[in-house]
C-alpha cells in the first residue's frame, strides 16, 4: 500500500517538473478589456482551436478553388500564406469575443 502511494507521488513530482519545460515562447499576452468571459488559458485554449479550423478550411477553400479554375497544381506558398492570414483574423476575433486583447513580444 505504501509503495503505491510512493509511487504516486513520485509521478506526481515528476509531472510537476516536466510541466515546467513546456514552451510558451510564441504565446501572446492577453490584456483582458472590460470583464473577460473565461480566464486566459481557457480563452486562448478556445481560440487556437477555432484558428486551427479556419487554417483548415482556408486551405481546403483555396485547393477547390484551384481545381475549378482549372489550375493544375495550387500554389503552395500562396495557400499557406492565405491559410495563416485567415487563422490570425479567426483568433484575433475570438479573442476579441472572450474580452481580451492580444499583446506580441517581438
């Protein structure tokens, strides 16, 4: 019985120093204006996820795009570009929906 409880623990520890090693590097600091909906985490949690699935759908848009005017190959370049532009304006805007404001460090 105590064995596991060691054990436990020791998992515990573990994971409370590994959680220390995640990178927040490129991660904006969120301004809350007026009275945040959710607390930063979860907004900016939220967010990502409707960036990612409009960056997925931007992406899927310009391929059919490209097939139906009859281009043989889409550009890559250009549909990553369109794609990433389209995930900013998505998180800015949801973002901007949960009460904060978004603050790069560059």
């Amino acid at each position: 019985m105590a064995v596991g409880i060691f054990r436990a623990l020791g998992v515990v520890a573990m994971m409370t120093a590994l959680a220390g090693c995640i990178d927040h590097a490129n991660e904006p600091v969120l301004l809350a204006i007026g009275v945040p909906v959710n607390p930063p985490a979860v907004a900016n949690s939220i967010c990502v996820t409707d960036g990612n699935a409009m960056y997925n759908e931007a992406k899927r848009q310009y391929e059919l795009r490209a097939q139906l005017t009859g281009y043989a190959q889409a550009d890559a370049l250009e549909a990553e570009t369109i794609a990433r532009a389209a995930a900013h304006r998505q998180y800015a805007a949801c973002i901007s929906g949960q009460g904060y404001r978004t603050l790069y460090a560059n």
